[in-house]
C-alpha cells in the first residue's frame, strides 16, 4: 500500500517546476536590470570625471569666473560617454584657498525586465576636482619677473622676448634675482642656475631677495649651460624637464638693492610663466673691484605658455595661470 501511494506522486513535480522558473525568470530579470544600471553607472561616472577635470582645467586662464567654470563643467558631462538629456549640476568655488569644482550627473533608465517598463531607476554619479598650480622639482629658474601688464601673446609663439638687466622696450621685461630658501650660499644658487630648484614650488610659495639682476661671470656661465645641455631648439616640441625650459615664478613687484638680505624681503610666488631659452647674449664684458661683470646681458626666448593675470595685485583664486596640475578627489573634500 505505502509503494502505490508513492507511486501516484508522479505528476506533482510539474507545478513545482513551474514555480520555479517563474521565481528564477524574475530573479534573472533583477539581476539584468541590476546589471544594466551598473553598466549605465559606470558610463555617467567616465562623463562626470571628464566633466570635473575640464571644469578645473579651465581655470587655467587669467579670468576665473564661477559660472564660466559651471558652463564647461556642464557641457563636457553631457559629452559621450554622457548624453545631452542627462540631468547634469555643475557647481565651482573660487575663494583665496583655491578652486573646487564638483559635477552630478544622473540618468532615468527603464526597469524594462523587472516590470516591462512601468518602472524606472536612476543612477547617479558625482566627481569632485581641483587645480593645483605647482611646479615639478628642478624647473623653476632662480630670479622672478613682474606681473606683466601690457604684453601682447597671441598664442603662436611668434613674438621673441628679451630678458634685461636694464629693460626698455616693448618686447623686453626686467628680473631680479632669487633663492628659493634663506640664506642659500653662492654654490646654491649657482646650481639653481644650471637646473632649477629641486623642489616642488606651489603659489604662494615664499622666495628670498638675493639680488637686482646682474651679469656677474660665474652666474652668466652657469646659465649657459641649459643652451648646451639641451639640443632641442624648437619650442613647439616641448617637454617637462628641459633645460631651456624655465619657469619663471611671477611676483607683484620687483625689489630693488644689490645685497643680500634674504628674510628682509620676502617675495610671494603670485603664479609662474614658461620661458624656452633660445639665446644668450653675454655683449662686452666690464671688469669692476676684480670681478667680470656683462651689464648689457641679454636672455632671449619666448613665453610658450602663459595665461597673464588681470592685474599685478591678483590673489590666489585669481592667478592661475602658468602649469596646473588637475586632481580628482574625495566628495567631501575641502580646502584646508
């Protein structure tokens, strides 16, 4: 009797079975939606990075405008991996730390399996970036130049720039000489003249006086050296760490006096401008107390790359002009 019963169970698995593959047809239709807006996730993630690096690029100008900044943000959020109906915020800040600039983006997509489309999802992504304009080690030159006001560039390179004790004309800027530490020796600063600062310099950086601009033979031949240790003299083919490759960190204005007094006046680093090395011109050398001096010294070069500042007064938020370095960071991040 027990084995007959047994035996009439036979078309009970049939239901069972249908269950099922009701329950696994609807886990796998999560599992795809799920999927897909991981998928979609990931893309509007690749857009918003994009969007927050460009944002933060584009400050790399002598205007900094918030909205300007949120405009590009913008536009490059709604660019491929992106789409133009994303729902995409924008929004910079530009204060005397700094410039943030955070992007969210977000998308509705159809939960298409789960519920034949009657139902929707977002998904969202979030990028925070922000500028940091610094210099690698060993690329800023040991004298600073004035805020130029009145310089004309157009971008080309076309325009060659003479570098003077003594400057007069229009294409011709003045310089005084610098260290990037107090009370740095002779031998230091001679180094510096060869191949720059080995440390990372950042706006706001303090320098120290060391001099007018001068001619004196030794640093004249240090300096030399960057047009001998570098063959390349083309300035449309550039890289980081070229010795005719200087950048010149820039100050509001220039100190006067030919002696050292290093901490007496102290020099803040307003932004940086790119100078390529094309010439030296050391002109008739005059010897005064026993030491060979060059007083009509001329450097010649062109700036490759500078964005100038609105004014000879710009503050930090204001002076991003010279080389920047773009970070994406943490959402919650601020400037300290």
């Amino acid at each position: 009797m027990v084995f007959k019963v047994i035996g009439n169970n036979k078309g009970q698995v049939l239901p069972i079975a249908a269950i099922a593959v009701v329950v696994m047809i609807g886990v796998s239709a999560v599992v795809i939606d799920l999927g897909h807006r991981a998928v979609i996730k990931s893309k509007l993630q690749a857009a918003v990075d994009q969007a927050a690096l460009a944002g933060a690029a584009s400050t790399n100008n002598s205007d900094i405008v918030e909205s300007t900044i949120e405009s590009v943000a913008q536009s490059y959020a709604q660019q491929s991996p992106g789409k133009s109906s994303d729902t995409v915020t924008a929004d910079a800040t530009v204060n005397g730390s700094g410039v943030l600039v955070k992007v969210t983006t977000s998308r509705t997509i159809p939960a298409f399996f789960a519920s034949g489309g009657s139902v929707t999802v977002t998904a969202t992504a979030k990028a925070v970036a922000v500028p940091a304009n610094s210099l690698p080690a060993g690329i800023a030159a040991p004298f600073v130049m004035e805020a130029p006001t009145n310089m004309t560039w157009d971008g080309s390179h076309t325009q060659q720039y003479t570098m003077k004790i003594n400057p007069t004309g229009a294409n011709e800027f003045g310089y005084a000489n610098i260290c990037f530490k107090n009370n740095a020796t002779d031998s230091e600063y001679l180094s510096y003249l060869k191949s720059g600062d080995p440390n990372v310099l950042t706006i706001d950086d303090t320098l120290y006086y060391w001099s007018d601009a001068t001619g004196g033979q030794l640093g004249v031949n240090a300096f030399m050296t960057r047009l001998t240790s570098d063959t390349n003299t083309n300035y449309d083919s550039l890289t980081v760490g070229e010795a005719r490759l200087m950048m010149v960190p820039v100050v509001s204005s220039l100190p006067s006096g030919l002696a050292k007094y290093y901490s007496g006046d102290k020099l803040k680093i307003q932004g940086f401008v790119g100078f390529f090395l094309q010439s030296v011109d050391t002109g008739t050398a005059v010897v005064k107390d026993g030491v060979t001096y060059y007083p009509n010294l001329q450097v010649k070069g062109r700036f490759v790359k500078v964005s100038l500042p609105p004014t000879t007064s710009a503050s930090t938020a204001s002076s991003y002009y010279g080389p920047v370095n773009i970070y994406l960071v943490d959402d919650d991040w601020t400037w300290s």
